[in-house]
C-alpha cells in the first residue's frame, strides 16, 4: 500500500494522499492494526506504508520492524490499564532517525514530518528517537500515564 504526497507544503511541497490516511484511520477508529510504519520512497517521491502489524502483534514486533540504519514514521497503538484499573488506549506517533541513517534520510523525514503529522491527525504523544532506549514500553508507559 502507498500514497503519494501531493499539494503544495510550505516546508516540504508535500501533502498526504487519501488512502495512506485510511491505514491511520484503520489503526485509530477500527483496531484493524496495532502499528503501521511508514517509509518515503525517495525515487517515486511516495509515502509507503511499509508494514501494518495485527492487533496480536506485540510491542517488540513493532520496535523489530523499525530499520538499524534508517528513519521512519511510525504509529502505535498502546493500550494499557490505569491505575483505577480502566483500560486505555493512546496513539503514539514515533519518528525514528537513528544515529546511523544516512543525513540525507534524517533531512527528508526531518522537513516532512510536520506535513505528515497535520494530515493524521489524532496522535497523543509524539516520540523523537535515535536509538531503540528512546522508544521503549517503559518510555510509552510513562507518557501514557
């Protein structure tokens, strides 16, 4: 599955295209997804949806599909139980640009990511993350409370 960027954007001439916005809306209204992690395709100047994971997926299937050496977006859905013992659901949007990346990389999904985030509205919590420390359960479970 993949969308084009299209009309025009004051930081990166780029916008979002209707059907990457339904892998989000799937993950935020339906539960058809745990996570979905996108990925730019530099030669077709196309957002990709790289991966979706089910809603039996765990955590550390989302953070084992996120790349060594190259930068994502990524959305989880995080559901836990309050302390008044409620179950709860939170949405984290995760850019990951890890130290590794190719500068390039980290410059494109730097200058796009504002453009992304307007156009899937309905994230919680972002999360910036260079190193797989920076998006852990314990770091979602501490901004999630």
């Amino acid at each position: 599955m993949s969308f084009k960027f299209r009309g025009p954007n004051a930081s990166s001439g780029m916008g979002v295209a209707d059907h990457g916005k339904n892998a989000f809306l799937e993950l935020k209204r339906k539960k058809v997804h745990r996570y979905v992690i996108f990925k730019i395709d530099e030669m077709k100047k196309e957002v990709v949806v790289e991966k979706t994971g089910s809603p039996a997926e765990s955590f550390d299937d989302f953070t084992a599909s996120l790349p060594e050496n190259d930068c994502r977006y990524a959305v989880y859905d995080f559901d836990f139980v309050t302390s008044e013992n409620c179950q709860k659901s939170k949405i984290f949007f995760v850019h990951w640009s890890p130290a590794t990346s190719r500068i390039r990389a980290k410059m494109l999904y730097a200058t796009s990511k504002d453009a992304f985030k307007r156009e899937l509205d309905g994230f919680h919590y972002e999360i910036q993350a260079t190193d797989p420390t920076e998006v852990d359960l314990e770091v979602l479970k501490d901004r999630a409370h």
